[in-house]
C-alpha cells in the first residue's frame, strides 16, 4: 500500500463534478470562475463532498467502480455519511482495515502507551511558562507511562495539570459542565478537535469504530477519540489565554477556537489539522506492520 493517500477534498468547493468516459477522469466545474480541473481516479482513494456540489448517480458509480471512498460532509467540512465501494475493489481500504481489525493486543497497547505519553508531554509544554514545577513534574510522569497506560498516568496528569493550566486549585475538568465557562469552551474546542480527528482517521482509510482504547460499542468514532488525545493541549492554550468573560456566544471567541486547529502544531509549522491526519496515515502503516512503532508528534507551543 502507498505511503501516500491522495485525497480530494470538495468540501469548499461550489460546482459541478462529472466523469468523462471519453478521457477516464473525473472533471470538476468551478460554478464561480468556469476553471475545470481533472484527476485521475485510479490515483484517488478518498473523497469530501460539501454540500455545494452537484453530481450525478453515474458519478457516484464511477467513484465506487474506482474503489473510491466518498465522505458526505456538512457546511463545517465534517463527515456524516459515507459511502465505501463494492464493486471492482482494489481492497487498499479492505486491506487496511483487515489489518486494524486483527491488530494485537500487546501492538494496540503499545501504540496507547505512545499517544499518553505525548499527550502528557504536551501537557508539560503548556505549563513551562506557567509552572515550571508543574511542568517538570509532567514530564516526569511521562516517563513512567506503562503500556496500555495501566497505571493510569494519564489520569494522575490531568489533577496536576488543570491545576496548574488555571492557576485555580478548586477547578476540575467536568465535561458537560456548562455553567463553569471554562469546561463549557473545552468542551466545544474538543467537539471540533474530534471533527479534525474523524476526517484524518476517515482519510486514512482506517475503520472509526475499532479503537486502541476508547470500546463503547456505541461510539462510531473510537478510532478519533483515541487519535485526538495528543493534540488536546493544543486547544487548552487557547483557552487559558481567553478572558474569564468569555462565552461561546461571542463570535470572536468561537473564531478562536475554530482557529485552534489551524494554528502551527510545533517548530516544523505544520498546522494541528495537517499533523493529525500524518499521525492517522502513519497509524495506517502501522496496523499493516509497515512500521514498527508509532511515532507520536508532541504538541509545542
């Protein structure tokens, strides 16, 4: 399998796809400047559709007779629907997920362990001008990270950190928990964090609901919740910057936690979206066995 998925992305896109039999391309139609643009399928393993596309039911047939996976994504460019080939099936997603089913146990800890202890990491990144002492203690718990976290230092992480991130000893991080403003922002920060997340895992050709650590046979997206945790301090910084006024219904503060996903996630300047969907790849080659260990980046502010 290639390293490199090639993805399409319509999700802004305003126009007409069509598939040319006479050229064996799908030709894309720009509503607004007339530009048409052509891609191979056979090159293509995933496609986002926006809801300001138009196509036709033989488009949709060519797409699977390609083995193309399309996401049917709404006005914020998230996934809610899908369609996965059965025809002609070259089986680059179906090998995949064979491979993901079957992973061992001892490899799925493993790559657990990893995702914890940059999560924490990055967690200490968002203390040092904070509470160094804080910080430093983070960055030893990380250390001490078991496979499978079995020890739950992620938990033991998280009383130190939010702690120290608000310089409030009385505060605790309670989903759900609207009338405290700070819970409130993270719990819509982390909603579009998540949305990142199902795109990257999606993209990858990975199935959402066959998760490392995450198993509530309810959650379509165990996959997603396990990938995010790293990238979870990303949005803490944002919100411990914002004023102790600010609320969701300000526009200005929903900007900048949308933004949040943007913003570079460390020295290389790639932005937390681009490096969450190189992790989900690299979790892809990973299940496969094409790499022995999951490298998980860590969040610098």
């Amino acid at each position: 399998m290639a390293d490199n998925w090639r993805v399409l992305d319509f999700t802004n896109f305003h126009g007409d796809l069509r598939f040319s039999s006479a050229k064996q391309v799908l030709e894309t139609c720009d509503s607004e400047t007339g530009e048409v643009t052509r891609h191979a399928l056979g090159d293509v393993n995933i496609v986002f559709l926006g809801i300001y596309v138009r196509l036709e039911p033989a488009t949709m047939y060519h797409f699977a007779k390609h083995d193309v996976v399309v996401l049917f994504c709404d006005w914020r460019g998230l996934p809610v629907s899908s369609m996965y080939p059965w025809i002609d099936a070259h089986g680059r997603v179906a090998a995949r997920q064979r491979a993901q089913a079957s992973l061992s146990v001892p490899r799925s800890k493993n790559a657990w362990m990893r995702l914890i202890k940059a999560k924490v990491k990055g967690q200490a990144n968002n203390l040092k001008d904070i509470d160094p002492a804080a910080s430093k203690k983070l960055n030893e718990l990380a250390r001490t990270v078991k496979s499978g976290d079995t020890t739950n230092v992620e938990g033991v992480a998280a009383r130190v950190y939010w702690q120290a991130l608000f310089g409030d000893p009385t505060f605790r991080r309670t989903p759900g928990e609207q009338s405290e403003w700070r819970n409130s922002l993270l719990d819509y920060g982390y909603t579009l964090l998540r949305g990142n997340s199902m795109r990257a895992v999606l993209s990858a050709g990975l199935t959402p609901a066959l998760g490392m650590y995450h198993r509530n046979r309810s959650n379509l997206f165990a996959l997603a919740d396990d990938l995010i945790e790293p990238f979870r301090p990303a949005v803490d910084r944002v919100i411990v910057k914002l004023d102790e006024d600010s609320v969701l219904e300000n526009k200005t503060v929903r900007k900048q936690l949308m933004m949040a996903t943007q913003q570079p996630f460390d020295a290389k300047g790639l932005s937390v979206a681009a490096v969450m969907t190189d992790l989900a790849q690299q979790y892809g080659r990973y299940v496969e066995g094409e790499v022995e260990y999951l490298t998980v980046p860590v969040w610098q502010p």
